[in-house]
C-alpha cells in the first residue's frame, strides 16, 4: 500500500475542537449519561453521610439489590418493521395527566441532600410535565412546594402520626393548597434499621464530629451550603435531633389500620393512593375499600429487608385488581427501560426516588433536570426500539421477567 506524508490542511479537516464548558456545574453534568453517572459525581460532592442516608437501604440492603437487578434482568422483544418516527410518552394517572410515565417520589429531609431541596424537585416536575410528591418528613412546606410548582401536578404523602392531628391538619392544608393526589402511607409502622446511618453516626440535623469534619474537608461547598441557607424546616416535626430511625420512631404509630384510612378516605377530596402494597392479598382488600389507586413499593429497600420485590408482584397484582384500581410502582428504578418494562407489565405509572436525588446531589436544580432528562431519552429509545408509538401500545408480549431464585409457594400464597 502506498503511502504518503499527510498535508497539513487534510489534517486540519479531521480536527474538531469542542468549545470549552467553562461553567463547572454544567460541565459535569453534560458528561453524565446515565443515572449512575450522576450517582458518582454526587457521591463525590456530597459528605458520606448524607450520600449514604440517599443511597442506602435496610440491613443487608438485600431489598434494594434484588429490586434493582429485577429490573436488569428483564427480556425485551421488539417489534420490527413498524414506523415509529415520533413516540408519545404522555399517560394520564389519579385522575390528571403526565407527559412522561413517571413521577417523582416522595423523599424526606431532602434539603440535606442539597439545600434546593424539594424546590428543586418541584420546579423541575412542573416544567417537565410530571407530579412531585412531598413527603410528610419533607423539608419544604406544603405552601412552598405549591409555589414552585404552582401549575404543575402536586401530590402529598402522608404518614399517620402517633399525634392524629398532625396527620389531620397536613390533609387539610395540602387540599387547600390544591394538591390533587394523597399517597397515605402503609409500610413504616416502625423505622428500618440503616446500618449505613448508624455507622455513620448521621444524625438531624447533622453534627460536627471529628469524622464529619475530615469528611468535609474535600468537599467545604456542601457545608457552606448547609451553614449559609435557611435552617431546616419539616413538614410535621416541631423538634428534631438523633438518628433517622428515632425520628421516626418517635412519630410513627405502629397501631395504624383501616380505620386511620377510612377516616383519611372522608377528609380528602381528591384522589387517594394507599402506598407500600407488598402482597396480592392486601391489593384485594383495597380494592373493595374505595381507594383510587396503589404503590407497590417496599419503600425504595429501607423498611424490611428482603420484603417481595415490587417489579416482582406487579403482573400478579394487575390480573387481580387492575379493573378497579390504578397499580403505580417504585423501587429499583435506575433507567428509563426499567419504567418501560413496568408499563408493559400493566403498571399505570412509576415513582423515581433515588434517581432524581441522585442528580439533585449533582447539580442542584440543574441536576434534577438532567436526572428527568436523561430517564426521558432512555424511555423515547426503548420505546422506538421496541417499535411503538404510545404506551398503550406497550404490552406483557414486550417482556420476559427472567429470574434469579425461584419462588416456593406456600399453600397459603396459592390464592
């Protein structure tokens, strides 16, 4: 072969020299191209233990494995031959639209996280076209959220207190401030043990120990943060000091039960969803109780270690009651196929929790913004892969839940 000195000017035509980024926040999140991405630039800026407050679960953190790699492990069978140059990712759910099948989950002490906190979480779903849930142990006020996100779709998570009327007067001041969805609660009689937290000596607020304060030392912009912006402020709790799980300890009833929802279902105009749906059993019972809807959630890992895998009980649970009830479904989700395969198994929507904190820890506002936008192209190209156009053209014959255990029914799991 022959061969010959390059020119200079033939060169120059191969070069291409990107524009530098000099904003240091967009950068980095310009370069991340997936939720994973995001979760190692938050852990690099976030002190350890607020990342693994987010980024934890329950004991062994079996639950939250098992859930992720549920979604891992699915099959997809595409279509072919279909023209499919446009897809609408819009659905509608609890009575309102979504332009995209998920939403944000509710999430507590989020301005811990990043001080934007839920405003952040909100403004972000509002111009998405998404709802944002505040939790009860949300760092933001209900009126607050309703501010930045004031046309959007706002929906509110209640736990019941051991203090009835805290929960009462919650209920209240979210259907005066316009939100149209309740998710009452059902899965945190009592607080899971994060060993990750105890460990770690994380407490709320969080305070300055020889261990934290060597931990911040990479990373002074959290604290300057922390240090430099309102003090925190809870949805429901008056007081705060100690870990998590005394917080929650000390503020959950573990005596709850149908009558607590029975009087919630009489307060609250709008839609109710009971959330932490963890058997085919209780999906029933519910089913009957004049509910909207369910969240088959064992609560993103954090509750009981090893409880059933949401993804798991989701094809079961839509052939028992998805006539009468909507199912919604959370836990595990780290990629827009993973919401992809959820649909198709019969899921109305999704909740993403850790995902979208994930890119909150990245880039504040900005970050969560990235977080929406990289689930949305993740969704848009799986769903042209698979060769539909609508996701109610998405179907179980889209998907095969392969599995790594084997389940051994019970005499009485067989109903």
């Amino acid at each position: 072969m022959q061969r010959q000195i390059p020119r200079p000017a033939k060169i120059l035509e191969l070069a291409r020299f990107k524009k530098p980024e000099l904003n240091g926040r967009k950068r980095r999140l310009d370069d991340a191209l997936t939720i994973h991405d995001l979760r190692v630039i938050a852990k690099r800026r976030t002190p350890r233990a607020v990342f693994d407050y987010t980024d934890g679960a329950a004991e062994g953190e079996l639950s939250l494995a098992r859930a992720r790699q549920a979604f891992q492990d699915v099959e997809f069978h595409p279509s072919i031959l279909r023209s499919v140059p446009e897809v609408d990712t819009s659905t509608t759910v609890f009575g309102g639209p979504s332009a995209l099948p998920f939403g944000i989950a509710p999430t507590g002490f989020t301005r811990l996280m990043q001080t934007e906190g839920e405003t952040a979480g909100a403004g972000a779903a509002g111009a998405a076209g998404i709802p944002f849930t505040l939790s009860t142990l949300g760092t933001a006020s209900i009126e607050t959220v309703k501010a930045a996100n004031p046309t959007g779709r706002n929906w509110f998570q209640l736990y019941v207190m051991r203090d009835r009327e805290i929960s009462y007067g919650l209920t209240r001041r979210a259907a005066e401030a316009g939100f149209d969805t309740l998710f009452f609660t059902v899965d945190t009689p009592v607080a899971g043990a994060r060993l990750r937290d105890k460990r770690n000596g994380f407490s709320i607020p969080p305070q300055l120990t020889p261990s934290t304060v060597l931990d911040t030392l990479p990373r002074p912009w959290w604290w300057w943060d922390f240090l430099t912006t309102p003090k925190l402020e809870f949805a429901s709790l008056t007081s705060t000091g100690g870990t998590v799980g005394e917080l929650l300890d000390s503020a959950m009833d573990p005596t709850i039960g149908f009558d607590d929802l029975a009087v919630i279902r009489e307060m609250w105009p709008g839609k109710l969803v009971v959330k932490g749906v963890q058997t085919v059993e209780d999906a029933r019972k519910l089913a009957g109780l004049g509910v909207d809807g369910i969240v088959l959630s064992n609560h993103g890992g954090r509750q009981l270690d090893r409880a059933p895998v949401p993804f798991h009980l989701l094809p079961r649970v839509v052939r028992e009651v998805g006539a009468d009830l909507e199912v919604a479904v959370d836990t595990g989700i780290m990629h827009g196929a993973d919401i992809v395969a959820a649909v198709a198994l019969g899921a109305r929507f999704t909740l993403v929790g850790r995902a979208y904190l994930y890119g909150l820890m990245a880039g504040g506002r900005e970050g969560v913004d990235r977080a929406v936008a990289i689930l949305t192209d993740q969704i848009v190209r799986t769903m042209k892969l698979l060769q539909v156009s609508s996701l109610e053209e998405l179907t179980p014959r889209h998907v095969t839940q392969l599995t790594r255990t084997t389940r051994v029914e019970t005499s009485d799991q067989l109903v």
